[in-house]
C-alpha cells in the first residue's frame, strides 16, 4: 500500500497520508481498549489512550504500526536513557512475551495499562515525571537588596 501511495504522492503529502492513516489505525485500537471490560475501572483512560498513542507516533519511525529494534534504541537514546542491544531485546521480549521482534500498538498499550513491571513501562513513566517539573524561570532573575540576602 505504500509502494502505491508513493507513487502517486512524493516528500512531505505521501508522509503526511501515511501519518493520518496511521493515527486512524490507533484511534481505532484505541476504542477497542475503552469499549474493553477490562480496563473500564482505569482513572483517565481517554487521555492515558490519546498520550499513549502520541508517544507511540513518536518512534513508529517506518508508520508500519511496529516499534523495532531501531526505533527503541532512538527511543531511549531521545529520553537519556541509552540501553545496549541486549537490554532492548529483553525489553522487547518482556512487552511482547517472546513472541515478536517489535512491540506493537497493543502490546505497547497493554504494558502501559498492565500491572506488571516492564522496564520500557519504568523508563515511560519516568520521562512524563521527568517532564511534568515546574520550567525554569528565564531571564535575569529577580533585583534583591542587601536586607533580604540570608
């Protein structure tokens, strides 16, 4: 499909076609977990589902809807977090149990949701903790007098 798509568009409108269609593939695994019984008692769902799916846009570096080896090493590189190659695969192996190279959607999402400890979930949350800090004041800072030095 996007052999056809870049035939007919090129750059930046075949990019962008392949990023709505993408979004529009999430957004539907994403009503799957709201209509889904088994998380109808999660606090925040609608927003835990749309930073999920944000986050996940972020690295799905070839919009195949996978994260592979190549877009977690990216990952955890963009967070501070570097790993070596053995720690991604087991990474991947945790989210997935074995049974693929690249985490998907769901995978992705059951792991964020889930009550088992992955790492990639720890490292997760650590960067929107990471992120939620009040800024830094910028500019000069405030004029004091000599009184209210301690």
């Amino acid at each position: 499909m996007s052999v056809a798509l870049s035939n007919r568009f090129q750059g930046g409108k075949a990019f962008g076609l392949l990023k709505a269609r993408q979004e529009r593939r999430l957004a539907e695994i994403n009503r799957e977990f709201l209509c889904d019984q088994k998380y109808y008692d999660e606090e925040n769902l609608p927003e835990k589902l749309a930073a999920f799916k944000e986050k996940y846009m972020e690295f799905d570096l070839n919009n195949e809807g996978e994260i592979d080896l190549m877009s977690l090493k990216r990952m955890m590189e963009k967070m501070g977090v570097p790993k070596t190659h053995l720690e991604m695969k087991k990474m991947i192996s945790e989210v997935t149990g074995g049974v693929s190279d690249t985490i998907s959607y769901r995978d992705f999402v059951n792991m964020m949701l889930g009550k088992r400890s992955a790492v990639l979930r720890l490292v997760m949350m650590f960067e929107g903790k990471a992120n939620e800090r009040t800024p830094k004041p910028v500019g000069p800072p405030p004029e004091r007098d000599i009184a209210s030095l301690p």
